[in-house]
C-alpha cells in the first residue's frame, strides 16, 4: 500500500514538473512571423497565458518583487487586486467605494499601492482598488487594467501564448487587418472613461463594447429579444457581427441582464459586449493612444503537399 501511495507521489511531482518546464520554456519571438512584421522588438515579447474556468489572457505582474499572474482586463482603467489573496503591506487606502451595477454588488476599497513592476517597467506607485467583497463571483485573483498601456501599443496572440508591446509609434497592423475606433466616455457609477464603439448584429445598429475577462460574448435581454423573440433563453445565436468592414457569425452570446447598466452616461446605451469567443480567433492589438484596437487574421500555416494516390493506397 505504501509503495502504492509513494508511486502516486511521484508521478503527480513528475506530471507537475513536465507541465512547469512546458510552461516556462524560452519564448523564440523569432519564430512568430508577426513579431517582426508589426515591427515589436524581441525584447518586448512577454509570455502570456490564457486558461482556467475563464481563459482570459493573463500576464505577470511584480508586487513587492514577487511574481503574480493576473488577468489583463481593458474594460478596467486601474489595478484590481482580490483582498483575500494578497497580504499587502505597503497599500495606502483612500475611500471605500460601493459599486451597484444590476444584481450585482462590489465593496471596493481604493487606494494606491508601491513597488510595482510589469512589462519591464518599474511604478514606484500606481492607484489600485482591493475588491473586499462580492456578490459576482470572481475566478481571477486580480486585474490589470489599461492604465498601465495607455502610452503602449500591444497584441496579443492567443494561438501561442505570448504578448508584445511597444512605446512608440511605429508599429505596423497586417495585411489582412480590421481598425475598429474606440470611444470613451465617464459612466453615471464611475468617475472614469468606458470604451465603446458601433457596429450591427443582424442588421441592427449598437452600441458595443469588450470585455477580454468574458468567456461568451454577452447581449441585453431587450436586443436578444429583439433578435429572437421566441422565448427568455439564457443565450441566443447572432447570425452576423458587423463592425465596419470586420464580420464574424454565427455567434453564441450570452444574455446578461446587467450589461445595460455599464452604459455610457446620455442617449448610448450598451446593447453589446464582445467576449472571448470573439477575440481569441484574432490577433487583438490596442492602441489606446489612438483611440482604436485591431482584429487581424492569423497567418494560414504552411502544409505540406497532398499525397499522390498510389503513395497514399501504399500508406494504407
């Protein structure tokens, strides 16, 4: 029973320690065509990895010099960190904030926070809310929000697993490329810019924003019951998503009763939020500096040459 038990051991400590060096293999940035062609150094490529009960992209962050993966998260302007996984000690708060967004309810405590590097670039202190409490349940230990990219272009590239960021200006999009501009404007709960921009689900004509922490992209209940109207579905099917001359469809949405609420403040409101099922079929490339993000195609591998007839009756 004991060698049983000591077998067991090893081979889970073996299974652990293929799958870290799997992970932690050195990134050849040399051989991911795009690197190059956008013009990204290889210095600036980082690893990036997307799994869990939702994969959205996550990226290390260093926080009093230890490492942490966190999910990058643009809808966010700051850092959000989960108070239960993390005993900081050089967090400075400010005020407790009480965010009511629908059902849903977020005790957020903001503050600032010292001693953080990410990218290569060291942030001897950055505003960070701790999320203290909440009625949504959150799988990832915390957020990276696009304070931290705002003077940075970056793509990510969910087929293999790595992201590169430049500072300057001369990153160049690919052939087969899709500008999508975006818009911020303040919201009646935050005092801070939510990106959103236009575009049609089966011919209708929304406001949409997106969300790289959501596995499925998501819908109102008026628009899904303004596409079908055939019953109170927990999800629905788009035909086509068109946002200028980028289309995709069919498409799996979720409705979510709460997405109405993220709505910009006047007239706009958010009928649309493009999720995961979307943006891991693209190389994602924002420029928030330019107030626009791209969806570019990947590159069609190489294959290799169709077997003749007789080498394949030769085969079998």
């Amino acid at each position: 029973m004991r060698k049983e038990i000591l077998f067991l051991i090893i081979l889970i400590l073996f299974i652990s320690s293929a799958s870290c060096d799997k992970f932690n293999k050195e990134l050849e940035p040399s051989q991911i065509s795009w690197i190059a062609e956008k013009g990204y150094q290889t210095e600036n490529v980082v690893q990036m990895r997307a799994k869990g009960k939702i994969p959205a992209p996550e990226i290390q962050i260093y926080i009093n010099g230890e490492s942490h993966w966190l999910a990058l998260d643009v809808s966010q302007p700051f850092l959000i960190l989960k108070e239960t996984e993390f005993n900081l000690q050089n967090f400075a708060p400010s005020r407790i904030v009480s965010k009511v967004k629908g059902s849903n309810e977020m005790l957020m405590e903001d503050g600032f926070i010292k001693d953080i590097r990410i990218m290569g670039t060291e942030y001897d202190m950055v505003h960070c809310s701790l999320l203290k409490n909440s009625t949504q349940k959150i799988y990832c230990r915390g957020f990276i929000g696009r304070n931290f990219f705002q003077d940075k272009i970056l793509t990510l590239d969910f087929h293999n697993g790595v992201m590169a960021f430049s500072e300057d200006k001369k990153i160049l999009p690919l052939e087969k490329s899709h500008k999508i501009p975006i818009y911020f404007e303040k919201t009646e709960y935050d005092n801070y810019p939510l990106t959103y921009f236009t575009g049609m689900l089966d011919s209708i004509e929304v406001v949409m924003t997106l969300n790289t922490c959501h596995r499925f992209s998501q819908v109102t209940p008026a628009l899904a019951h303004q596409i079908n109207d055939s019953g109170q579905d927990d999800f629905i099917t788009i035909k086509e998503v068109r946002i200028g001359d980028f289309k995709t469809g069919p498409l799996k949405c979720k409705v979510n009763q709460n997405l109405g609420y993220s709505s910009p403040r006047g007239e706009k409101f958010l009928d649309f939020s493009m999720g995961l099922n979307i943006l891991r079929n693209y190389l994602v490339t924002f420029d928030f500096a330019d107030s626009c993000f791209y969806l570019e195609k990947y590159q069609q591998k190489k294959t290799e040459p169709a077997k003749t007839e007789s080498k394949q009756k030769k085969d079998i």
